[in-house]
C-alpha cells in the first residue's frame, strides 16, 4: 500500500469510513497534532493555503501533457496502453485543471517500492506506487503527475474525477464500516480531546506539551470532509511503526 510517512499530516484526506485513530509507543514523544474536519470557531488558525498553483478555470476541461490519454468523456484517465497492455518505460504526464473532488482509483498496478522511486502518480506531493491508488485524495492544487522509469513496468491504473458514462466499471464501496449517523457528533474512545465545538481534535497536552506514551485514541462518526492539518509533529520513521495517526488505513507521522 501506500506510506505517508516523515512529511505533513493527512490535510485533503476525506477518512471514507468515518474513522481516525491515534497511537503512540512507549519511545520518543512529540509537540502533537490537531486536526479538523470542519469549519470551527473565529479562534481556529486558519488552515494553510493550498500549495500556489494557478486557480482552476470555471468551464475548462481537464488538460494533460503527455501520453497519458483522457477516457470516459474526459472523466477519468489512464496510463499509457492501459488497459490493453502495461504501460511504457521513462514516461511523464503531467494533469491540470482536475476538479478538487475525491479521486476514484478504477485499478492501479506500478512498480512497487518503499519509497516509490521508480514508477508513481503525484498527488498533493505525495507519491502513489504498487497497488494500492490515492483513493479519496482531493487534489488541491488541481496536478496529477505520472512517471515511469527505465525498468520494470506493470498493468497500469485508471483514476476518475467524476462520475463516468455508465459503461465504467462501477468505483470500489468504501471500507466496510457503520454508516455514519445523521445528527450524531464526532465520538471519541480514549484521552485526545474534541475542540472548537467539536470541529477538530488534538492530541493529549496539545498544544502546552507533548503527547504521552503509550496512547490510543479511536475518533468515529468523523464526516467525510477533506481534513485539515492544523499542527502534524509525530515521531518520524520510515514506516511510521511508532507515533502515527491512521486515517482510511494509511499511517501518518513525522513533521
């Protein structure tokens, strides 16, 4: 699958089973994390900016340099020859304009690797490899980027960003988790705490100390809303194994 490890936390990610989840081990400890999933109170910071790109422009399809072709009424879009055949070596394609909704990955296969060095799609700077795509992902600054190298290549991927023609193969459902209830605020099993009127939480001692060890926190009925990394300070580690928060099965640490 895919790691976020080392870099900010999950801002853009919509948690599609209504669940974020908290560790941390008996090591090193951080300044924390806040996260929000809503508009809160006039005293919230503000959320960062989206990284400085050219706004999208009202009525212009999505555009693409390379040979990366659109499909599904310029919908979606695929790796070079998918899904006849696997894609080519030292290919680069570079998307703008893409709407800011959630992408659907309809199949993803690139050379896997645990930094994703060789084969990957950019989204948010964040590299996707193997098999596993940026679900969910909201791509704020309206880029996607693909890149192969000269090795090994595999079957490809097909990425929507809005519903497709009807001949589409149906999007996978999201993780099998209770719905979320209407009405019902966010829950929390363990100590970090719901703030600004239960639009964001933090992790314990946030932001006059460090998180302690040996933590877990369970949020649920979170809605499903790009999030906002307020404050992101874990324990970084290659593979986040120590301090890290989960959202959508995916581990978050680091700065």
């Amino acid at each position: 699958g895919v790691k976020y490890c080392g870099t900010s936390g999950p801002t853009g990610i919509v948690p599609l089973d209504g669940k974020i989840t908290w560790s941390s081990d008996g090591g090193v400890s951080a300044a924390g994390w806040k996260i929000c999933w809503a508009n809160a109170p006039p005293q919230m910071p503000p959320p960062p900016p989206p990284p400085s790109s050219p706004p999208l422009l009202p009525g212009l399809s999505v555009q693409v340099d390379g040979p990366c072709p659109l499909t599904d009424g310029g919908a979606c879009a695929t790796s070079p020859n998918y899904p006849d055949g696997e894609y080519g070596p030292e290919e680069r394609c570079e998307f703008t304009n893409v709407p800011p909704s959630p992408l659907v990955s309809i199949a993803f296969d690139a050379e896997p690797h645990a930094d994703c060095a060789y084969d990957y799609l950019i989204v948010n700077g964040v590299k996707y490899c193997g098999t596993s795509g940026p679900t969910g992902i909201v791509p704020l600054d309206g880029k996607i980027t693909w890149s192969s190298d000269g090795g090994v290549s595999a079957a490809g991927w097909k990425i929507c960003w809005a519903n497709a023609p009807p001949q589409m193969p149906p999007p996978p459902p999201p993780p099998s988790s209770p719905p979320l209830l209407p009405g019902l605020s966010v829950q929390v099993d363990g100590p970090c705490p719901l703030t600004d009127g239960g639009a964001c939480a933090t992790s314990p001692n946030y932001p006059d100390g460090e998180y302690g060890p040996e933590e877990r926190c369970e949020f649920t009925n979170v809605p499903p809303s790009p999030l906002v990394s307020i404050a992101f300070d874990a324990e970084p580690h290659a593979d986040c194994a120590y301090d890290y928060l989960i959202v959508n099965g995916v581990k978050y640490c680091g700065t």
